[in-house]
C-alpha cells in the first residue's frame, strides 16, 4: 500500500516550492508524484494546428520525488508521518503517526 494516492493533500517539505499545499494527480511507479500547482516550469512549445495545439511558452507541472512531500494532517495543520495498519474488521488502512487518526475513512 502506498502513503500517498492520487487525491491526498500534500505538503511539500522541501525543494524551491517548500510549505505550499496541493492534490494528487497522478502518482507514477518510479516513486514520483504530480501535483496540482506545485513544481510548475516554462515549457517552450511548437505550434500544432493538426491538433489544435497554439505554440509558444506555456506553464507546466512537473512530477516532484514522494521524498520531498508529506500528507497534510487538517487537525495539527501541518504535514505528518503516515503509517499502515489493519482493523479489527481486516481491512488495511493508512494513519497519522502523531494523533493516530485513521486517513481513509
């Protein structure tokens, strides 16, 4: 099981966006994630008119290392550490290690 999903809220914790929030997009197999508004660099783009694509620079997000991201915990306001464990009734679910909140519900 993984730490963090696509949809999670994120903080990330270091690097040039360090303390800025965002969701999940896409988590990739190679241990880096997508995430909405965070990473974001200027991509130089040619002109497509087959495909309706107009050229020039465009503002594109980038996948940014699992490392340098924690998932948000609402209660404390601020990033945490996350852990796995299963219920009583077998299922398998990840939580806060700080206030031993269950994440999925």
């Amino acid at each position: 099981m993984r730490k963090i999903k696509t949809g999670d809220d994120i903080i990330v914790i270091t690097g040039k966006d360090k303390g800025r929030r965002g969701t999940v997009l896409r988590v990739y197999d190679n241990g880096r994630v997508l995430v909405e508004g965070i990473n974001m660099v200027k991509k130089h783009q040619k002109p497509n008119p087959q495909a309706g694509v107009q050229g020039g620079i465009i503002d594109k997000e980038m996948p940014i290392e699992q490392s340098n991201l924690m998932l948000y915990n609402p209660q404390t306001k601020k990033g945490d550490r996350v852990g796995i464990r299963f219920l009583e009734d077998g299922r398998k679910v990840r939580y806060f290690k700080s206030n031993n909140e269950v994440v999925d519900v």
